[in-house]
C-alpha cells in the first residue's frame, strides 16, 4: 500500500463550483496553491512561514499564517476564477472561528482530559429556565404589551431579548452584575432578534455603554462573518494589506 503525504486538510463547504471535468480534490489543490502564494505575496514574507486552507466556501477561504515567533493567524478573503480558470482574491480580513457550545447529554465514554472543557462550557450555558426567572433588568430591551407577573418579571417572557447580567442585577446600568460572555453573545446576536429597528438601536446603545468599560474597546457594527468565522480587530499586518 503506497503513502501519500497530506498537504493541506480543508473542510470543503457546499456551493463549491466546479469546471467540466474538475475534481473537488484537484480543485482545492490549485485552490490552496494559488491562495498560499497569494498570502505569501501579500504579506511580503518568505518561506520560514507556513500557509494552508482551513476551509473553503462557494466564494470565500480561510487561510492560516503561522508566521515565525508570531502567534498564529487566521484570514478570509474572497476568490473567483477568471476566464483562463486562473483564481482572482479579493482583500484579506483577518477572522477568529466561533464556537457556539451546546448542552451536552447522556455522555458515555469521554476522556478524562476533556471532562474539564465540558464541564466549564456547559457551566457557561444558562439555561432557558434560568434565562425566565432572571429580573427584567438584565435584559437589553423589553418590548411592550406585556404585563408584570407576582415577581414583577414581565410575561409573556419573549418580550425580553438579550440577557447580559445575573440574577442579582437591580439596576440595568450596573457594570458588576454584567456576565461578559452573555454581553458578547448579546452583541452578536442583535441583528438576528426579532425586533424593531428602533429596539436594536436601543439595544446597542445600552449594551455599548457595558462595553466600553467592560470590554475597553468600541463595538463593531458591520462585523464580516464567514461560516463559523468572524473577523477580529484587525493586527498590525493590516498596515501593509
């Protein structure tokens, strides 16, 4: 049985387009090719460094740069192929991948070096029970029509979008019952709830004022998603981009 050395291991998205005749493999070969030499060109490095494809979608891949006595770098850009089959890429954005944890049930065998993770993203959760009996002050907004329960919680609790402090908040602009996971994860999900634009606004407006002394930076609100990556502050590099 003959050995073949891995080039490069790539998860390969769908709506990948393909010419007549062309293999996915041959495909992501030329892909990751044309893409490390476009990295290399870009950054003006040499071969002490290391690129190679992490993912590649319909229009955009994801590259890694692991370039020397530097941490590692992830970056996206988008490509298309030109008349001769040749691949055109457009501007670099350096990204970070997403992890969103899930619950995990019914763990069977599991190594004990993992049990740890696990047990540290499943105590990151907060469940959908704990999530309705939080005070209404941990919420971002609240939209009306609602009314206020025994406790004084507003029902029905959909009205309530984006929890980002604990059970002991009292006062919606108290920074130190703030939970940074959950004002991060409220941050990125504004443009997917369901409300109206003048909420999000309201929002974002509360949830910046958290994050500008919490955070220390401002918030981005054009933010480039890819997949399960998002993009970063940008480095240095982004000087010579």
């Amino acid at each position: 049985m003959s050995i073949q050395k891995i080039i490069s291991v790539a998860v390969h998205k769908a709506n990948i387009k393909l010419n007549s005749g062309e293999t996915i493999d041959s495909f992501i070969q030329k892909l990751y090719e044309a893409g490390k030499k476009y990295v290399y060109n870009k950054f003006k490095i040499k071969e002490d460094s290391s690129s190679w494809l992490v993912e590649s979608f319909g229009d955009y891949v994801v590259f890694a740069l692991s370039k020397m006595n530097e941490p590692m770098k992830y970056f996206a850009f988008t490509y298309n192929r030109n008349e001769k089959g040749d691949f055109d890429f457009g501007k670099l954005v350096e990204v970070k991948r997403v992890i969103n944890y899930e619950p995990v049930n019914d763990i069977e065998v599991i190594k004990e070096e993992e049990k740890e993770e696990i047990e540290k993203a499943k105590k990151a959760l907060w469940s959908a029970a704990f999530i309705n009996d939080l005070p209404d002050a941990a919420f971002a907004v609240i939209e009306t029509g609602g009314k206020k329960d025994s406790g004084g919680k507003t029902t029905p609790r959909a009205l309530r979008h984006l929890p980002h402090h604990n059970s002991e908040v009292k006062n919606p602009n108290d920074n130190k019952t703030v939970d940074l996971p959950h004002l991060r994860n409220a941050l990125a999900r504004i443009s997917q709830t369901n409300i109206s634009d003048e909420l999000k606004k309201k929002a974002m407006n509360h949830l910046e004022k958290h994050s500008k002394e919490l955070l220390k930076k401002d918030v981005k609100k054009n933010v480039f998603v890819v997949g399960n990556w998002q993009e970063i502050e940008k480095s240095i590099w982004s000087n010579i981009i």
